[in-house]
C-alpha cells in the first residue's frame, strides 16, 4: 500500500488540502479504490515521498537439476576463478542462453 511519511502527510494536506488516505482491508480493496478516484486529490505528487523497499526480494523457484559430478566440478572449478558461488555462475550461464535464443528467434 502507498503510504506518505507522517510529516510529509500533514504538509501536503495543509498545503493542498488534501483528503486523508483510507485504510484498505486488502490490496483488492485499494485496487477498486484507485479505479475510481484520482491519486492527485490524496497525495502531493509535486514532492518525492521516501520509500524504503530493500525488504523486497526479485520472486524465485527452487528447481532441483541432475548433472554429472564431472560437471558439478568443472563448474565449481570455474566459479572459483570468477570468485562466485557456483549456483551464480549456473544462473548466469542460463540466464546467457536463454538470451541468445531469443535473439535466435
């Protein structure tokens, strides 16, 4: 949910007279809200509001993938020289070919 720090709330609603924010039960709730209202009446968007989102992660899948130990050296072996985690090296390594092949396309 959108929420401005508690100062930068006050100043606005004096400066603008804005209409206070409500408080939403779910994020189906504040879509339906935002649908029909325009954010301009709620939040002055003529200041920046500070938002700390370092909590938030990129989604991921955990996959389980059978290789040949040969090949599970080899890659440590590499990754070791690159000075990353042999599972980075593995993504990066994908994340190549599955670029390549969409250029292919």
């Amino acid at each position: 949910m959108f929420q401005a720090k508690d100062n930068q709330k006050a100043y606005s609603m004096e400066k603008k007279n804005l209409k206070p924010l409500p408080e939403f039960k779910n994020e189906e709730e504040e879509q339906e809200f935002w649908a029909s209202h325009e954010i301009v009446d709620y939040v002055d968007t003529s200041r920046p509001i500070e938002m700390d989102l370092s909590h938030l992660k990129p989604s991921t899948q955990t996959i389980t993938l059978r290789v040949p130990e040969g090949m599970v050296r080899d890659l440590k072996t590499i990754a070791n020289k690159h000075d990353v985690p042999y599972q980075s090296l593995v993504k990066m390594y994908l994340a190549k070919m599955i670029q390549v092949e969409h250029k292919w396309r």
